[in-house]
C-alpha cells in the first residue's frame, strides 16, 4: 500500500473540517456567484453534515459579488472602493447560501471577522465560543473577512490572500483536523521536466523551501490569492496539527471524494504536536 493512500485514509476521521472557497471558483469572471458551483459545494457539506463532520465554511467573493452588481469589471485598487464593493456584495453572497442551504433544511450563521479579532484575548475568546456554539446547534457557520471596516485583506502590501491566511487562523482557532483549500487547480503542481508539462503532486510529507520554490505568486482581476498564499496557509495549518488538502472545488464531489480518502488535489501532512 503506498503511503500516500495510508494517510488519506486517515482524513475520514477527521472530526472538525474547514472548508476555505476561493473567490473564482464560485464566481464568474464578472464576480456574480456561479450557482452550479456553489450548488455543488452546498450540497457536499451538507451530506458531511449528515454523517457526522462539523463543517466551518471560509467563503470569499463578496468583493467580486459586488463589483457586478455595481457595474465595476476590473478590481478596484483603491481601498475605499473596495470596502464599498465588499458591503454591496456581502449580503448578495449570503442570500444564495441561506437559500441554497435551507434547501438541504439547514441554517447557516454569518460570521464577519478582521485579523485584530485574532490577536485581541476577549474578541478571540469570544468568537471561539460563538463558533462552537453553532456547531453544537447545527447551524454551519460561514466566515468571511469584515473587509468593510478592516482594510488588512484588502491592502495589496500586506497580501493576506483571497482569505486563506484567514482560514488558517480560524483553523487554529477552533483546534480543526483538516482544512480543504479549494482553488481552480488540481493541487501544487510539479514541472515534469518535458516541454513545459506540470503533474499534480499527490502528496507533501514536509512543507520546506524546495515545496515554495515551486510556485510564483499569483492573483487574478477577482482574488488576491495564488498558490503561494495557499501554501502559507497550509504551512501554518500543519505546524497546528491540521492535515490540509488544496483541490479543485470546481471537481464534482471533491469534498465527500476526500473525506473518503480518494486520491484528489495535494494532501500535506500534519505535523505531530
């Protein structure tokens, strides 16, 4: 048996799961919400639900929501249009998961937060209680940055990237077995060596330098993110004690195919406490 198979056999076990949805895979590229995609990833945590995982949602694309509805195509640079775009598009994005989800008769809790909440004792305290509360009660909460009077995620110089950091600190926040990264690519990807061609790296035993030297930083008119967040992300993750997954979340079953154990996306393994 390869090892790579043992160790994903062991992500069924996982107990807490955060799922972090980058802005385009669930967005067009006008920044209005994609409802087949989000569909399908509404519908796979909900069956998580059903068997038993507590299953936190890290959400982006509020900011592309609401560029659409206010007629913007290319990502503002400046800050102030920005938290206006994030104010339109905030309520947008959460009306279609309170209806998607209501659909699978579920209830979702919305839960805004800024970097500072993480670093403040009562704030920290108090939004870790507030999240285990919803999970007791069922309720699936769903995260986002509060870009409207937080501006960290927003500033290109700080570069927190389309929320992963964020649900890297909401991993260590609520003692998380596994965090899943959807993206629009299949995981890290390794050059083969011939004429330009990439394969998926299956798995990463240990997150080092040669790992990031395989990616460029990367954003597109919509996020901010790029591999290279990701793997920040998940660095801090694993040093946490948290396996990570980074897969397409545009891939049918992506998330009930790696809970199963299947071959899907990059897995990195957690490091021992």
């Amino acid at each position: 048996m390869k090892i790579e198979r043992r160790h994903r056999e062991f992500l069924a076990e996982s107990r807490r799961v955060v799922v972090k949805i980058g802005t385009r895979v669930i967005a067009r590229e006008t920044g209005r919400p994609n409802m087949l995609y989000l569909k399908r990833i509404v519908g796979q945590v909900a069956a998580l639900r059903r068997k038993g995982y507590e299953v936190v949602i890290i959400t982006s694309g509020a900011v592309g929501a609401g560029m659409e509805s206010l007629g913007i195509a290319a990502r503002p640079s400046q800050v102030a249009d920005l938290q206006m775009c994030a104010a339109v598009g905030q309520a947008r994005l959460m009306t279609k998961y309170e209806l998607l989800f209501a659909r699978e008769k579920m209830r979702v809790g919305q839960v805004l937060l800024t970097h500072d909440d993480f670093h403040h004792r009562v704030r920290c305290g108090n939004t870790r209680r507030t999240l285990e509360h919803l999970l007791r009660a069922g309720v699936v909460p769903i995260i986002n940055e509060n870009d409207v009077v937080a501006d960290e995620e927003l500033k290109g110089d700080l570069s927190f990237g389309d929320n992963d950091y964020l649900a890297s600190l909401v991993v260590k926040l609520i003692r998380a077995d596994l965090l899943i990264i959807l993206s629009t690519v299949e995981g890290l990807l390794a050059p083969t060596g011939r004429n330009g061609a990439s394969r998926r790296v299956s798995c990463v035993e240990k997150l080092g330098p040669d790992v990031f030297n395989l990616v460029r930083p990367g954003a597109s008119a919509l996020s901010k993110g790029g591999m290279d967040s990701k793997l920040a992300a998940a660095q801090s993750a694993v040093q946490s004690g948290c396996a990570v997954v980074i897969a397409n979340g545009r891939r049918a079953d992506v998330l009930t195919d790696v809970l199963g154990g299947a071959d899907v996306g990059t897995l990195m393994l957690a490091n021992p406490l």
